[in-house]
C-alpha cells in the first residue's frame, strides 16, 4: 500500500488528485493539508511513501517544503502539481520524482503513477523527460551568464500532455487576456496562467515594450509607427498586427526609436 498525503491550497485540486486515486487501490490517503507547515512532521507520523505537493501557497512554498523532506533519513518521493511551467527546472532540483501541471490529463496522470509505482518497487531512477533536460540546459546557460538570469530567456508552456518551449525572442507581442497573458509567435497563440502584470516584471526591458496595459511587444517585431490624426501612434509590427499605444504609455515611443 501507498501511502499520499496531499498538499494543496486549492480544495479542487485535491479533490482532483483523491479522486484519481481512489480508483486505484495501490494508493490510500492518510493526510490533506492546505499548506505545507507541520508536513515534515506528519510524513514522520504517519510513514508516508509519496506526497503530492503545490508549490505557490500559503506559509512556506513547496520547494523549500520538499528540499526539507529530502533531508528526511526515509523521505518520501514528491511530485509537483502546479499551475506554472517555469518552476519545472527548481522542481527537479528538489528531489522531485515527477512534476504535473494543471490542468493535469488522465493520461499525464496514468504516465505519474506507473512512474511512482516503479520508482517504490524497484528503486529505479526514471530518466528526465527530454522537455526537462533541455530546461536544465537553459539553467546551466543562465549560469554562465549571470547577467541575463534575471530575465526569462524562454516561456514554457502546455500544449496537451507536452510542454513546449519558446524562446523568448520569437515572441512577437504579449496581450492581457483575463488573468491569463498570450504569447503571440507568428500565427501561433499560447496561453500562460500568469496576469501580464506579474509577467511585465520578468521580461528584459531590452526586449519587450509595454505599449498598452493589455499588450507588450518585441521591439525586434515592430516594423513602423503609424501616427493617428488624433496624435495617437499605432505599432505596426513585421507580421501586420497593428496595436494601439495608449496615452498612459506614450514614453514607448521614443523607446521604440532608439
């Protein structure tokens, strides 16, 4: 028997995983938490095998929860459920045996378990998935140059039970949707679950220009400004996308110049 315990502050999200769990009897639930205090303790207590943790919550983030567990003389495997892509590489720097990114698939979930399954039973280390390896290598090209770390160099995102990368600099504009941003890349769009307004902060100003509070584009795509006859300017960029800069942003344009 498996023992979980289950580590999300999302009551959804676990009833998602207990759900998924429930149908396969290797597995049984002995604890759910809505943040990760106290869970090194309750792994001792109750001799846990294997915990599914988020890492954005409340009190300590899951990262520093699962390096906590490792130090554990018998620590439990983890595997990261989270809404964002970008904390795969930290993840797996942190012991983690396998990382899920919501919304998580069946099938994405079946591949975890047959994972864990063998990794108990055998003790056998899975290779990295390819799209993780090559995280890892952008990691070690980061730290070759530490001038740029502070920015992302790439996007990762979920495309069906993959996660494809993109290069920062293919990147032609970013539009606000919700509380989601969109990567526009040629004719391609790719959702982030992350607000443009978190995201504008991690972007090199070098790069991308905020024009709008609900767009951001590559000055490498822009390819004229058009002014208006009202005085407004509109970006025009090498794909034929036109984008209104707003008056709250009018500074964009000498950006956009130089």
């Amino acid at each position: 028997m498996i023992r979980v315990i289950i580590v999300d502050d999302e009551a959804l999200a676990r009833d998602g995983i207990r759900l998924r769990l429930s149908k396969d009897s290797d597995f049984v639930i002995v604890a759910e938490q809505s943040s990760g205090e106290g869970l090194v303790r309750k792994c001792v207590g109750l001799d846990a095998d294997l915990v599914f943790l988020d890492i954005e919550m409340p009190g300590p983030d899951g990262l520093a929860v699962a390096r906590s567990l490792a130090e554990l003389e018998h620590p439990p495997l983890v595997v990261f459920v989270t809404a964002y892509g970008d904390f795969a590489v930290r993840a797996f720097e942190a012991n983690a045996v396998d990382y899920l990114l919501k919304p998580v698939t069946a099938k994405r979930f079946g591949e975890m378990i047959e994972r864990i399954k063998e990794r108990l039973s055998l003790r056998a280390r899975r290779p990295i998935p390819e799209e993780l390896l090559r995280l890892l290598q952008e990691l070690r090209e980061q730290k070759a140059h530490p001038g740029s770390a502070e920015y992302l160099r790439q996007f990762s995102v979920q495309v069906g039970d993959r996660i494809k990368l993109i290069k920062a600099a293919s990147v032609d504009w970013i539009e606000a949707q919700s509380y989601y941003a969109a990567l526009h890349v040629g004719k391609e769009t790719h959702l982030l679950r992350e607000s443009l307004r978190q995201l504008a902060g991690r972007l090199d100003p070098a790069m991308f220009i905020r024009i709008h509070r609900s767009a951001i584009v590559n000055r490498e795509r822009v390819k004229e400004l058009a002014r208006l006859p009202n005085g407004d300017y509109d970006v025009i960029l090498t794909t034929g996308t036109r984008r209104r800069i707003s008056r709250s942003y009018r500074a964009a344009i000498d950006k956009l110049q130089k």
